[in-house]
C-alpha cells in the first residue's frame, strides 16, 4: 500500500537508525550522503516524518536506553 518512494525512504531510515545506534561518532551528514539523500536538510525531513524526532534527537535517545540498559545488569 506504500508508492516506492516512501518505501525506499523507509528503508534508507531503518539503516539510518541502525548506524545511529551502532555508530556512536557518525555524523548526520554522513549518514545523509552514505544514503543517497541529495542534502542533509532532506535527509533531516524525511528521518522526522518516519520516526517522529531528529537523527540527533534519536541518537540522544538511544544513547540513554543503551546507558540504562548497562546499569540495570
């Protein structure tokens, strides 16, 4: 039910969400460019409107639920 762009923004996105969390160093417009996004602003839109929060809001994120992950084991 997905037209093609937005199915291929989505799995630009999940690959972005997975670098955010495994790479901690990564910059957005690393990530904008190792995506295929034609600026990182456009790279920015479109991670907001699939997840709802910047890549640097969701990389803060992570980053705490991995810090309070440790501390509870």
């Amino acid at each position: 039910g997905d037209n093609f762009k937005n199915y291929v923004n989505r799995k630009k996105i999940d690959k972005a969400k997975e670098l955010l969390t495994s790479n901690k160093n990564i910059k957005v417009k690393q990530l904008s460019d190792m995506l295929g996004f034609n600026s990182v602003n456009t790279f920015i839109k479109v991670f907001g409107k699939h997840v709802g929060m910047s890549p640097g809001q969701y990389a803060k994120d992570m980053a705490v639920k991995t810090e309070k992950a440790a501390e509870s084991e």
